[in-house]
C-alpha cells in the first residue's frame, strides 16, 4: 500500500469510530427525573416521644416519594442519596432530632440554648434500595418551632447517583 492509501484507509477508520461514538445510546437513567424533596414544618410539633416529623409545607416532591401524613421519603429506586435537615427548638427549649433508615439509627441533630432559641442541623449521604424508608424522629423534650411564615424546620433529600445495577 502507497503511503497515500494508508493516510485514506486510516481516515475512514477514524470517521468510522467517531459515527459509532455518537451513535452510542444513552444511558437510560439519564432520561429519568431524579427523586428530590424539600419540605418545612408550619406548626410547633412535640416530638418527645419519637415521634415522626411530618413536615407538612412540600417545596419540592418530584417523584412524590415523601408521604406528607407520615413524614417518611420511600425510596423509588436503588442509589445513593443525600438528606439534610435543619431544626429550630422552642425558647428554652431542647431538641433531639435522630434520622433513621428503616429501624437504622442514622445521625442526630441536638441543641440546647438557655433562654434563647436553639438550632441544628445535619446531613448525611447514605445508599437506598429501593423502597428503604427515611425519616426524622424525635426524642427527648422536643418541641420544633414552626409557623407558616416561620419555618425553620425543613427536611430534603434527593437521588445523587442511581445503583448501577439498577434497571428502572
Ligand atoms: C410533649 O409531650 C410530652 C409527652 O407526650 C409531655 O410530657 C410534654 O409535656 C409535652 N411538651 C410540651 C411542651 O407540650
Ligand atoms: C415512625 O416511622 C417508622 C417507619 O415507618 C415506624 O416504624 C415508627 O413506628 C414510626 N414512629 C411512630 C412514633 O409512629
């Protein structure tokens, strides 16, 4: 071969390889809305006795994962999440927030200000299987502080990364 037909030969190879890389499919996941929820509290909640917080201000619910009457996100696909959450406590007050994963104990969020209002907050980044419940409890003698133009209480999470064995 001329030095010229190898100069073609190897220009049709490379045009060959760049149809076949834009022909490749994309990833289906990537056509698929990622679950994400933000919601906020509205209402002083006693939450001693571990009890659920049921936000009930929904910002955001994409994929409605978050159930407003149980307080609980249910996980539609399997992958790795972030939560965050942030607390006001009443004045004086104390608050224990716990997030949990199923019955897994997860992370707390505490604070305590003598006369004054307490805050805290955390964030974790956990993986799901599809259908693993998280929420946030509450123990100890808290009482969230909540009004509808005063939310200082909020709860989000959302899908950062699928499972790459998932086929949704
Ligand atoms: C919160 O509830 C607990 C028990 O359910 C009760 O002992 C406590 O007094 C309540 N706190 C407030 C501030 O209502
Ligand atoms: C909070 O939700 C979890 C998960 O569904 C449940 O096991 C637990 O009993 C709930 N706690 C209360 C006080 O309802």
């Amino acid at each position: 071969m001329s030095g010229q037909n190898v100069l073609i030969v190897l220009g049709v190879l490379a045009l060959a390889g760049i149809v076949v890389v834009t022909a490749a499919p994309q990833k289906r996941q990537t056509n698929i809305l990622r679950p994400a929820f933000s919601v906020g509290l509205t209402k002083m909640m006693n939450v001693s006795d571990q009890v659920n917080v049921t936000f009930d201000r929904i910002f955001l619910n994409e994929g409605s994962g978050y159930d407003p009457a149980t307080g609980i996100f249910t996980a539609p696909y399997d992958g790795t999440y972030n939560f965050l959450y942030h607390a006001l406590a009443e004045l004086d007050g104390v608050l224990y927030l716990d997030l949990y994963k199923n019955q897994e104990y997860i992370s707390s969020a505490y604070a305590h200000v003598t006369s004054d209002y307490g805050s805290a907050s955390n964030a974790v980044v956990v993986t799901l299987k599809r259908g693993d419940q998280v929420y946030i409890t509450g123990h100890g003698s808290s009482v969230l502080y909540g009004d509808p133009w005063e939310v200082y209480c909020t709860f989000s999470g959302y899908l950062m990364f699928f499972a790459s064995n998932d086929q949704a």
